[in-house]
C-alpha cells in the first residue's frame, strides 16, 4: 500500500501554511516528516487524517483519493489528547467503539495493548493518576488499538525515560514490520535514523528534501574520510606532509579525525599509504553527514548553518 | 448513526453514572418527599400529643377591669378565648402591682381594659408569633358591637348572623383563568430558565474540558464532527431531563400521596393540576428550547483553549437566556402575556420557548401562531446543531485567544469554500 500526499496546499486565511507539499510513503516502512517549529508536519497530519481540507491538492492511496471510512488511522497527536478523569479503560473502549470496532473485539484488543505494555493494572484507573510516561504508553494504545492501517505519531518519545523509549521503540519496530504505513515526526533525530526508510524535510511551508535517508546521505561528497585510531596526531602530520598530493585538509570532530581527499577514489591510496607505514587505525571509512546535520543545513538559519 | 449513538451512551453515562449525580438526584428527591409529607407528619407528631393525657394548660392573663364592664367583662373573655388557649383571672390589684406579679412570672401576661375600646397589655417578653393582643382586639371590638348593636335593641345573636354573613358566588371562565394558570406557568418557566443555564453550562464545560485535555484532538480523528456534536447535546441534555423528570416526577407522586393534606392550599392545587395538553406543550418547548441553548453553549465551548476563559465566552447566551426570562416574567407580572414584545418573542427561537409558552397557558393565541413558532423553533433547534458542528470543527484548531464572531464567520465561509471545491 502506497499513500502520496499529492501537491497539497493550505492556508488559514492569509497565512499560508502548506504550499504544494508532496511525498510517499509506503507500507512496512516509516516515513519521517521533519522540520521546525510550526512548519507545518501537525497540519500535513491532520489534512492526511481529514480534519480539515486541503485548499487543493489530494491524499491518495495507491493512487485513488482516501476513503477514510474503509481506511482506519491510528493517531497519536503531539499534545496528548485523552480524558485525564476518565479510567483508562472507559476511554479507550469509547475511542475504539467510535472508530467501528465492535465493543467484544475491541475489549480484546485494548487488553492486549495493554499488557503488551505493561499496562494492564492501571486498566481501571483514572488517567491523570498515572506518571507522564505511562500517560504516553496509554496515548500509544489509543493510537493502536484499532490495528490501524496508516499510523501517524506526532513527537512520540517526548518526554520518555531510556527505559520506556525501548519499550515504545520495540513496539514502533513491531508495527512497521507488521506492514503498516507509520509516518513519523521527531525532532529527536537518532529516533528517525533509527526507524525511517525515507524522510521528508518541510522548510516554510515546502518540501526541501526527501527520499531515503540511505540515498540522500549517498548524495553527499563521499571524499571526506573519517578514521578513528590511537595515533590521530601521527596519521594527521603523515596526511598533511607526505599526502598532500592527495589530502586537501584535515580537522578533527570528537575523537575521529576527517580527512578531505581531492578525489573519492583516492581513499585506496590513502589506505594503501597507511598500511605501507604501518600506522594502526580502529576504523576508516567514507564520512557520512548525520541527520541532524542534514536538518539543520536545510532548515536552519544561516548562521545556524555556519556554526 | 452508530457513532452518534456511542458518542451518546458516553456522554450520557458520564453524567448519569456519576455518583454525584445520583446523591443529588436522590437528595433532591428526599427533600421534596419531605416537603409535600411536612403536613401529615405534622399531623402524626401533634396525634401522638393528643394522645397524652388530655390537660393542656391555659395560659394565665391576670384581667383587671379598669371600665366597669364597658369593655367586657371577667365572664366575657374567659368565654371568648379559651378555645385560643388563655384563662383570665380577677385581682383587685393596681397596675403596678399587676406588673410586678407579670415580672415575677406569676402570669403570663396581665390586661388592664381602660374603655369599651381601649386596654392596656402588660407583657413581659412577647415572640415572633404572638397572637394575644390580635385576639384580645378582636374579642374586645366584637363585644363593643354586640353591645352598640343592643343599644338598638337588637339581640347578640341577632348582631352575630348579620357580622358574620357571606357571599356565595359562582364563576365560569369561558377563556382562560391567568391567576389559576399563573403558579404551573411560573413555575415550567423558571425550570426551563434553571434547566438552561445550568444544564447548559454543563454542556459547556464538558466541550471546554475536552478541548483543554486536547481529547478532541482524537475525537475529531475519530469521527466527524457532527456525530460528536449531537451525541454530545444529546446525552448531557437526556441525563439533565431524566434528572428533571424524577425530581418533578417524585414532587408529583408525593402530591398525591399527600393530596388530601393541600384541599385547602388553592396555589398548590393549581400547580399540580397543570392540564395534559398544557405539558405536552411544555415539554415540546423545554426540548426543543433547551437543545438550542445547548447548542449554542457546545459551540462556544469549544472555541476556548483553558478553562478560565469559558464563562466569559459563553456569557452572551446565558444573557440572552436571562433577557428571555425576563421578558416573559415582566409580562406575567403585569398580566398583559399577549403584549407586542411578548408576540414578537414568541417566534423568535430564542425566546419562544418560554413567551409562546406563557402565550398559550396564560392567553389568547391562535393555533396557527402555536404552529409556527414550533417549526420556526424545530428549524433553529436542527439549524443551530449543524453550525455548532461546523464551529466545533474549527474549534479543535483554534488555541489561543477565542475568536470574534466576524472571525468564526469568515472562517466557516472559508471553509465550506474549500468543502465545495472538493
């Protein structure tokens, strides 16, 4: 199953918000929809889910329009939004009941969902008795317990221990390899890296990059070579004095040291030279840039971008 | 459909499932059952006196009689007043020693007659509901006529069949009786304006208290607005009527039980024997009338983002509750419930529930007026729900400052706009 989010644009009155924003994103994978503050990730959800239309352009599933009727959506929105004095389990059979699940099955799943969290003892209790990430645990059953299609999750791990993230990730992990479409959005970055096949970059109300986050990173100069070793600073002098018909330059980033070559190709000659002088090293490879560092060229600030 | 109904369910057990709700409901009722039993049980507790050995003492009045008789004599009081529970008692004393024997707790209270009409009372403390000097004055002004009218020749018993004759009269009322229609009427009209403002409100904050927890959020994802709207309105309003209806339903059946009790109380009777059609109409009105108000409330509430702005958002329609209500009392009062304003209101949704229903208790309306003020008013009711749909669907985007009516209206166009493109 494909879903295409198909040149869609929408403004609230005069501010424009989304200008012809398109994408894909496919079942079995995760699909992460970046940007800052207000770009516009919350309101592309909500035009995916049907709150409000689009002032044109269309959301497609392999290719024909959404029926959000046959289709269900699991939705977890980035300012939680249950009950807090409801009992949990009231509210989620409510929520499940509105979505067309029949009251047996949805009893059955929410009793599932629960205990595959670790919930099941809170079951009856009022939701503003529980702690913040227990709150975020049950906000995750509520996004799933209709085994929806497309899940969407805005910001999931916010404000989640180590030990609870794990629990949410495993679980993540476990929807996506269940062939679901999960459109993702964080600005915790290692948590996209982790999850997302492709991602969508939105900047101002447009997409400024998407695709697979392997592709894109491919895209980048793959001259700039990243070697960790014991002996940085010999590697460093050798690079610099004995090199320099291949070596440009060199500078350091925490403990490794990056090495810019004139050409890609020139990596073998560089291995080549180190091996010759017997100068041990743990690891070299082609630098890849982090996906905080993508985000932050195409959606910072200049100055942002410099530092 | 399916999801109206579980909104619906929902709601109205958020309500009714209360264990607030049920220990005011059963409260309320137990007060009222009280109330209407306050009568009998009167009458068991004063039986169970009665049944102790019967001496109930007088009460002692020292008399002195300072008039030779022209004010009534010893004889005379003692006759008159005893059913009221005083015995009078002779003593050559002079005022002043009468007062010291009063003090002193001797008697309770001490009458010196000084003219036919014209006494002196010496008390020591006199309560609240002191009676004696009324029946003193009334006893004393009796024996004066007796004696004026046997100046004439003309016996005592003679005197009292003139004094005490009446007028036996009977009325047939073609029209309507206002002052009979008057307490049932009031009394409908102050509980609709009750059942608005505060079942309203509690419409209201359960809209706003979703918005503020953010579960409309998921609600709207869920299903579509008017859904949610509806079964809202509904379900919040369905445990308000069934609240309404066991409190006035037990008030009714106390009644009854009681009925016997209130023969002679003509107000009570009247308001317990409202006539069917009369109901009828009225609960046609209060639905429909309530649901507005409902409606207009649920709106409003879920423009708010924070609890503390609700009052201020909704106040405009509980003030035009409260204009309505007074627009229907005023009139009520002055006795004039088919005047210009009260006409003009009776069509107007927001007021007709109360001015068409007072119109048709209280005066003189014609049936085809009563019939389109209800489709005038069923309209409005059904119009006023899907447009609170379409402003909660907005509502759930808005955060921040709650926006001018101009604002939502703007908004709405545009949006309907964009529904038709698609």
């Amino acid at each position: 199953m494909e879903l295409r989010v198909d040149r869609i644009h929408k403004s609230f009155g005069e501010k424009g918000v989304l200008e012809g924003i398109s994408f894909n994103a496919n079942s079995g994978s995760a699909m992460g929809l970046l940007g800052r503050n207000g770009a516009g990730k919350t309101t592309t959800m909500r035009i995916i889910m049907g709150v409000f239309p689009p002032n044109s352009g269309h959301i497609l599933v392999d290719g024909k329009p959404i029926d959000r009727k046959n289709m269900s959506i699991g939705y977890l929105p980035e300012d939680r939004g249950l009950y807090p004095k409801q009992p949990i389990d009231k509210q989620l059979l409510y929520l499940s009941r509105l979505r067309g699940c029949k009251t047996r099955d949805a009893k059955e799943s929410i009793a599932r969902w629960l205990k595959r969290l670790g919930m099941e003892e809170y079951a009856s209790k009022k939701l503003n008795t529980l702690s913040k990430g227990n709150q975020q645990k049950i906000q995750l059953v509520a996004a799933l317990i209709n085994e929806p299609e497309l899940v969407i999750l805005d910001e999931p791990f916010s404000g989640l221990d180590p030990v609870n993230a794990t629990i949410l990730k495993d679980v993540v992990k476990e929807v996506i390899s269940e062939g679901r479409i999960v459109l993702f959005s964080s600005h915790q970055m290692n948590y996209v890296e982790e999850f997302c096949d492709s991602i969508a970059i939105l900047h101002n109300g447009k997409i400024v990059l998407d695709g697979k986050i392997s592709d894109i990173k491919r895209s980048y100069d793959r001259n700039i070579i990243t070697i960790r070793s014991q002996d940085n600073d010999v590697i460093e002098d050798f690079c610099n004095n004995t090199l320099s018909d291949i070596v440009t330059g060199t500078g350091r980033m925490r403990d490794e040291l990056l090495v810019t070559l004139r050409a890609p190709e020139e990596m073998n000659s560089l291995v080549s030279a180190l091996t010759a002088q017997r100068i041990e090293f743990d690891s070299i490879g082609i630098h890849e840039p982090s996906l905080a560092e993508i985000f932050v060229q195409y959606t910072g600030d200049e100055e942002e971008k410099s530092a | 459909m399916k999801q109206l109904y579980t909104v619906f369910s929902f709601e109205f057990m958020n309500y009714a499932g209360r264990k607030s709700f049920r220990f005011l409901t059963i409260g309320l009722i137990i007060i009222i059952a009280l109330v209407l039993s306050l009568p009998r049980i009167g009458e068991a507790v004063s039986d169970a006196k009665e049944e102790a050995p019967q001496d109930r003492e007088l009460t002692r009045i020292l008399f002195i009689d300072g008039a030779e008789g022209a004010g009534g004599d010893l004889e005379y009081y003692n006759e008159s007043l005893k059913y009221a529970g005083f015995t009078f008692v002779s003593e050559p004393i002079n005022q002043s020693e009468a007062e010291k024997k009063v003090d002193a707790g001797e008697y309770d209270n001490a009458v010196i007659v000084t003219g036919p009409l014209e006494y002196i009372r010496i008390a020591r403390n006199i309560s609240m509901n002191d009676r004696f000097s009324y029946q003193l004055e009334n006893a004393m002004l009796h024996r004066y006529k007796q004696l004026s009218f046997g100046a004439y020749g003309i016996s005592d018993g003679e005197v009292d069949s003139i004094l005490n004759a009446s007028v036996t009269g009977t009325v047939r009322i073609i029209g309507k009786d206002q002052m009979e229609n008057f307490f049932y009427t009031y009394i409908l009209i102050f509980v609709l304006y009750f059942a608005i403002i505060l079942y309203g409100q509690l419409v209201a904050s359960s809209v706003a208290t979703e918005k503020s927890s953010r579960a409309m959020e998921l609600l709207i994802t869920s299903t579509d607005p008017r859904s949610l709207m509806f079964g809202k309105v509904l379900g919040t309003s369905l445990a308000g009527f069934l609240q309404l209806a066991l409190i006035l339903g037990s008030a009714y059946l106390f009644y009854n039980l009681n009925a016997s009790y209130y023969t002679d109380v003509a107000i009570i009777q009247s308001i317990f024997a409202i006539p069917l059609s009369m109901l009828l109409y009225n609960l046609l009105f209060f639905v429909f009338g309530f649901l507005l108000y409902a409606f207009l409330y649920a709106s409003l509430a879920s423009l708010v983002s924070r609890m503390e702005e609700l009052s201020t958002v909704i106040m405009p329609v509980t003030f035009l509750c409260i204009i309505a209500f007074m627009i229907v009392m005023f009139s009520m009062s002055a006795g004039s419930v088919d005047n210009l304003l009260m006409v003009a209101c009776s069509f107007i949704p927001f007021t007709s529930p109360m001015a068409m229903f007072t119109r048709i208790a209280m005066g003189d309306v014609a049936s085809w007026q009563i019939a389109l003020s209800v489709t005038i008013l069923i309209g409005s009711t059904i119009g006023v729900g899907l447009l609170a749909a379409s402003i909660y669907r907005l509502g759930v985007l808005l955060y921040g400052t709650p926006p001018k009516p101009n604002q939502i209206i703007r908004m709405l166009k545009a949006n309907r706009a964009q529904r038709v493109m698609r």
